[in-house]
C-alpha cells in the first residue's frame, strides 16, 4: 500500500511538472515572439493552453495541500518527542539532539550580548572623563545593542527630572526635557522607583508626550544605595517592539550605570572643589602680597571677572562726606561711565544692596524697576549681581558684577566667598592707607608734611638731573596770617590754612607735590617745570585765592548742622566743627566774625635747578625759593617773586 501511494505521488509529481513546464514554456515563446498571440490560435490550440493552466493550478493546490500534511505531521511528532522527554518515557539516545543545541545557541547568543554590552559600559565608566562623556556614549552604546530608536537620561535636580542627555534623536523633536516627581510615565518611574515596558505608549494613560513619534518605550529608574538619581529611557517609533528581556537587561545595566553617574558626579565635584580651593588660595596669596588699596582692588576684580565671564565688574566705596557710593576700581568700563556712575544709599541695586547688607542676584536688569539707566553707559549687559563688601554691621561697599546670563549657585557661592576675602583685604589697606596719611600727611590740611617734602624733593632731583629736565620749587606765604589769628582766633585761621590748601590742591598736576612747610608756610614741587611755567601757574592761584571770599556769615552760623566728632577731619567739617563752636559763643563772636576780612592774599618765591644756567643742589634750591618768597614780601605782598628776578635787580 505505502509503495502504491508512493508510486501514485511519483507520477503525480512527473505530470504536474510536465503542466507546468509546458504552460511556462508557452508564455515564454509568446513573450520572444516566436508563437502568435494568443488571440491569433486556432480553437484546438487555444483548448489545450486551457488545460495547461487549468493542470498548474491544480497541481500547485495539491502540492500546498501535501506540504501541509506533511509539517503538521513532523510538528505531532515533535510535541510526543517533547512530552515523552518531560516524563523520561524514552531513552537519552532518543532526544532530539537539533533541539538542544538551537535552545544552546539561542541561550549563548543572549548571554554573550549581555556581556558585549555590560563591557562596552563599563569600558565607557573607566574612560569617560566627564559626566556629559559617560551619558552620552552609554546612551549610544544602548540604543544599538539593544536596537532602539533613541535613548534619553534625565537626573534628578530639586525635584525635577531634567533631561541631560539623549541619542539618535534631534532636540527639535523633544518635546518634553523636564518633568516633575510623579508626572508622566518618566515622573511615576522616579516617584515609585519601578521599571517598566510599555508595549503602547498611547494606550497608557500615564503617558506625557516627549518625543514626536515615540510608540513603545522602556521606563527604568536610576538609583544607587537607595538615592534616587534619575530615569534611563529607551524608546522605539513601533509599537511592541521590546520584549521582556530586554527590560531584565536595561535593569541589570541601570545598577551599574546609576554608580557610574554616582561616582562621576562626586568627582566632578571634588575636581570643583579643588579648583575653587586653587582660586582662593591663588586670590589670597595675590592680595596677601600687596597691601595698596588699588592693587587690592585690581587683583579681586581680575579675579572676579575671570571666574564670572563678566562683562564688566566695578568696585564702590562709600563716601562718607558725600554719603554716596562712588567707582573706585573697574573693568571693562569706560572712563566716561566710571566718572558718571554714584549711587544713594538705597538707590539703584547697588544701593539696595549696600543698605540691606545682603548680596542680590538680578537675572533680568530690564525687568528690575529699581534698575537705575545710567544713559553715558554704552556697555550692554543682563543680569547683575551686586555684592556688598564689609558685614551685616559695617558696609564699605559695593561689588557689581555684570553678566550676559545669571550666575549659577555654585558660581555665587564661590564669588561671595572671594569677596568676604578681597573686604578684609581691603579693610586693611584702607587701614595702611591710613596710617600712612598720618605718617606723611598734615593732619589739619591734609596735605603731605615736612618729612615727605624732603624725601620727595631729593628723589625729584636726582630723576631731573638723570633725565637732564627741569624742576621749580614753590615756597608760599599766606600774608597777614598772625594778624588773622590773633583777630579772630586760631580756628578762623585754621580755617582759612585749610581753605588755601584745598584751592591749591585742586589746581595743581597729579604729579606735582604740594605740601605743608610749617605754620602758614606751603611748599610746591613741580617736576618737568621751568622757572616761567611756574611763575604762569602761581600767577594765576594768587588772584584766585585773592577773589575767593573767606567770610562765614551769621546766616551758615545759625543753620549749621552738628558734626560727627569721630569723622576725619576735612575742610567741610571743620568749617562745620568750626561754625558750631561759634555758634555756642555769645552774640558778639558772631557780629565779630561777620566783620572777618573777606580777602586773602599769598606772597610766592620761585627758584628752579637751572637758574641762570648754574647747576644748584637741594640745600641751595631751598634758599633761593626761600629769598625770592622775603623778596615777595618786601614788594608788598601779594606777589609772585623768582630768584631770577632778584639776581636781575
């Protein structure tokens, strides 16, 4: 029977070649050509095409209908294989040897995938050189391996996941780069610390759309010993597309992965750290080294604007006189702004910040309506942070950093850290600053005293000689002035001491020297300066101290204001110190100063290092400026005399 039916199929299988043979045959012939087209055959030809075709289908049909039987039955055979291996029914030798190597091979392939991708990463933890570099190949290298479309990283930051990095998709199809805890399927990953597939990403309704297009995705939290740090996304523009396993892989990954973010970020910060150290420790040993207000200064704000990427950064001292806050040091800033600038206590943010003691942070000036417009400011900038110098009890001053975006927090800490450095810094210049006043300054005029004077007339010399210039010395004399004294009291002259060394001071060069000889005698040194160019110069202070009016009238007597005793003492508060004690005298002290003379004159002698062509030294500049000012005198007073003039009588 079994040879019949396999003598039967053998025919069959010969017959049915023969249909299909012939029929493809004949549309090839038809197709080159070489027969007529079909419509041109005859009946009979036509009848016999017919069956043919009619014979291929039906053999295709049979054949479709053997191979069939033939699977189902290999497939039966297969399962009673299986059931009786289960139940050891049959010997080992019977077992499907094919079956257990492909479950083998299948297993292998796994587990060696597992491992290329577990060394890739952890290849890429010990070579990345920063947190940004291990994100970014991490996600690539998952995204192949475990063939996803792209891949996100979101960490964790006051409580809001904020993505940080992301493969095999472009930003403008990230819709979504932050979410908060329990928000979205990425918020609810984080908030419960559960991983999960989600075969259809719109049929859950958990889901915020992120990225365009995304239909399937795996959700796995990152955390490491028991820190949440964020949430690893792999997603894939079809749906059902990842499987079980690949969720046990990405979570056996993510361990490794969150402790590698973990570590990385602890040395970043440790590397921050070290360099915040470093800057310090640099700042402090530059300030240390320099006790001048204005290399203290300059330094702290060098240093500041390089941390910051400012724009510009200003330095403000408090004027006590004035009671404003005044530029002192800058960068970045033109001398036209610098001159402009002063603030109120109070006013603007700089002023905000010196009267609330408190550092503040603008990140938008154009939105901030206490934001004061200096309109000569050229210098475009955003964000402002003004930083007080000095503590909650005494403020000096004001630092203003100025940036084109507002600093981080790591950035103000830092900053507010160097500036409580660079206040004490300059506390104790401003302290050396002052003691060297009262090393080298007249207390009462606060001009420079006979000690400096000497010093700076010898060093003054030898530079002239060396550079072969020229150099005038000016002695002056205010005339009558014991006669002032003893009319009106030593304040009266004291005050107008002061008076003539402010107009002084106020017109000469900042490289001339003025100071206090002794009593009402003043002193000039003018380097680069020739005996006539003096004589123009002293000309033109004599009439102007000679206009100036020396008379308080009863009037300021009666509205003065009583002054600090502790402030330093100025012109202006000595004249209030002055009107004050005055003002406790009887009434005829008052009707008595009224009557004070409104005019002062100065007698002045000149002598310079090339009189008459004779090279002189310091003992014989010194008396000549010495005759030529008793030569003045003895003109009248009120006169500019020269040693020249007394050598040409």
């Amino acid at each position: 029977m079994l040879h019949k039916k396999s003598s039967f199929s053998k025919h069959w299988l010969y017959i049915s070649s023969i249909f299909v043979i012939m029929s493809l045959l004949t549309m090839l012939l038809v197709l080159v050509e070489l027969l007529p087209q079909p419509n041109e055959w005859h009946l009979l030809w036509r009848s016999i095409y017919l069956m043919l075709s009619l014979g291929s289908i039906a053999t295709i049909i049979y054949s479709f209908k053997i191979f069939d039987k033939v699977y189902r039955s290999l497939e039966n055979i297969y399962r009673d294989n299986l059931y009786k291996l289960d139940n050891n029914t049959f010997p080992e030798e019977s077992i499907s040897a094919m079956y257990i190597v492909s479950k083998l091979h299948k297993y292998i392939d796994i587990v060696t995938l597992e491992s290329q991708i577990l060394y890739d990463t952890a290849l890429t933890i010990h070579t990345s050189s920063s947190l940004q570099e291990l994100l970014d190949t991490v996600m690539a290298r998952i995204n192949t391996h475990l063939k996803g479309d792209f891949a996100l990283v979101f960490l964790l930051e006051d409580n809001h996941l904020q993505l940080v990095a992301s493969a095999n998709v472009d930003e403008k199809f990230i819709y979504k780069t932050s979410f908060r805890m329990g928000e979205g399927l990425v918020g609810y990953a984080i908030q419960e610390g559960e991983a999960f597939l989600t075969e259809d990403v719109q049929k859950d309704k958990r889901y915020i759309k992120c990225v365009a297009g995304c239909k399937s995705q795996l959700t796995i939290p990152l955390k490491v010993y028991g820190e949440k740090l964020g949430v690893l996304v792999l997603g894939s523009y079809q749906s059902v597309h990842f499987e079980e396993k690949d969720l046990l892989l990405l979570k056996t990954m993510s361990s490794e992965i969150a402790l590698a973010i973990n570590n990385t970020k602890l040395t970043e910060e440790l590397r921050k750290e070290k360099k915040r150290v470093d800057t310090l420790y640099e700042t402090s040993q530059q300030i240390a080294a320099s006790i001048q207000i204005d290399q203290v200064m300059e330094i702290g704000l060098k240093n500041l604007s390089h941390i910051t990427d400012a724009t510009s950064c200003s330095l403000m001292l408090f004027d006590e006189e004035d009671e404003l806050l005044k530029i002192k040091a800058s960068r970045g800033l033109s001398q036209e702004t610098v001159a402009n600038i002063s603030f109120k206590v109070g006013e603007g943010i700089a002023g905000r910040a010196f009267q609330e003691r408190t550092p503040l942070l603008v990140a938008d000036v154009n939105e901030d309506r206490q934001f004061k417009i200096i309109p000569c400011q050229k210098e475009g900038f955003k964000s402002l942070y003004a930083i007080p110098l000095g503590s909650k009890k005494k403020c000096i001053g004001v630092i203003n950093i100025a940036t084109n975006q507002p600093l981080t927090q790591e950035k103000c800490n830092l900053v507010e850290t160097l500036i409580s450095q660079l206040s004490m810094s300059i506390k104790n210049a401003l302290l050396h600053q002052s003691m060297q006043n009262l090393a080298i300054r007249d207390e009462l005029t606060g001009l420079y005293n006979h000690r400096y004077f000497q010093q700076s007339l010898e060093k003054e010399i030898i530079r002239a000689k060396r550079y072969q210039r020229d150099l005038s010395l000016i002695l002056i004399d205010i005339d009558n002035f014991k006669k002032h004294n003893d009319s009106y009291g030593h304040m009266v002259g004291d005050h107008i001491l002061q008076t003539v060394s402010t107009m002084l001071q106020e017109n000469i060069r900042d490289s001339d020297i003025l100071a206090r000889y002794g009593g009402d005698e003043l002193v000039i040194i003018l380097p680069e300066t020739n005996i006539e160019m003096a004589r123009s110069l002293m000309e033109r202070l004599k009439d102007k101290v000679a206009k100036h009016s020396f008379n308080i009238s009863s009037r300021e007597v009666a509205s003065t204001k009583e002054t600090n005793p502790d402030e330093p003492t100025t012109a202006s508060s000595f004249k209030n110190q002055l009107i004050d004690w005055l003002n406790k005298k009887s009434i005829s002290f008052k009707n008595t100063f009224d009557q004070m003379p409104n005019q002062v004159t100065l007698s002045v002698g000149i002598s310079s290092l090339r009189d008459l062509d004779e090279p002189v030294n310091k003992e014989m500049l010194m008396k000549r400026a010495d005759k030529a000012l008793l030569y003045a005198k003895e003109k009248g007073k009120n006169q500019v005399a020269s040693w020249c003039d007394m050598q040409s009588k």
